[in-house]
C-alpha cells in the first residue's frame, strides 16, 4: 500500500465530513459542521492520500481520537497514544484495513517511540474488533454513551 501522509486542509476537512457509510456503520458518518471542520484543521488529523492522488483515508491521535464520555469512567488515564481512523467508505470492506492500520500504526510509532497506542471502537463492529486484534490490540476497558457501548483496546511495542 503507497500512501502519503498530508495535513488535513478544509477541502478535504469537508471531503471526509461527507463521507456516508452504509448501516450499521452509519454511526461513523461525520456532521458538516463549522465545528467538524475546524476540529479536524487542528494539527492531530492527518489525511492519506493514495498513488492516483485520491483520499484513502484519514487518521487522528491524541484528544480528537477519544469519545468524551470515556474520560468518566477513567479509560483514557494511562499514558498512551489515542489513535482515530477513518477509511474512504469507498474502500471498506474489501481487505484493505490490515495495510491501511498498519501504515497509520507504523507513522504512530515513528512519532511516538515506546509509547502504546490505544484505540476506542464501538462494540457492535466486529469486524474492526477482529481487525485490531489480529494488529495486536487487547482490550482493556468498556463504557457506554446513550447510543452506543465502546471497548478500549491497547497495543505495546
């Protein structure tokens, strides 16, 4: 998988904002907002962009990558690096996730040495539990918002 690793601009702010992704995983549309937009031109969104210049996918760390309500029951008090996601709904579903993952996970690391990674995913999706295990995540904590339950899950060098 060859892509590169871009800073988030508005045209692609709003590009990614749009994305819809068919039910159940609706639950990861995006709101085009003024608010959407300007939280994702802080400097914790970074954007992939494929060999034909297309958008494969975006990723964040840090604060944007966590569910706020987490910080309630302590999920997010270890030291680690919070990783976000977000592939091009274009490319879901067809074997992509393990490359795509582990090009973010990869850029992580070299900025982050030592430090583990931490993801939040919402229970229901499966195939994203599946894919972060088989990438060496386990899972540590669990909690829930009004519309839907979230595990944590932990990767160490």
């Amino acid at each position: 998988m060859n892509l590169k690793v871009r800073n988030m601009d508005e045209k692609l702010a709003k590009q990614t904002l749009g994305w819809k992704y068919e039910k159940p995983f609706d639950f990861y549309n995006g709101e085009m907002s003024e608010e959407g937009i300007k939280e994702r031109l802080d400097d914790s969104y970074k954007v992939l962009i494929d060999e034909k210049g297309k958008v494969f996918g975006f990723f964040c760390t840090g604060e944007s990558a966590r569910i706020p309500i987490g910080y309630q029951y302590g999920v997010y008090n270890e030291k680690s690096i919070d990783m976000g996601i977000g592939m091009n709904p274009v490319y879901v579903g067809k074997g992509y996730g393990y490359d795509f993952c582990s090009f973010i996970m990869n850029h992580i690391k070299e900025q982050n040495e030592g430090v583990p990674i931490r993801l939040s995913v919402a229970t229901f999706n499966k195939r994203a539990v599946h894919l972060y295990k088989n990438l060496g995540f386990v899972m540590k904590d669990k909690f829930a918002t009004d519309s839907a339950e979230f595990i944590t899950m932990i990767k160490a060098d």
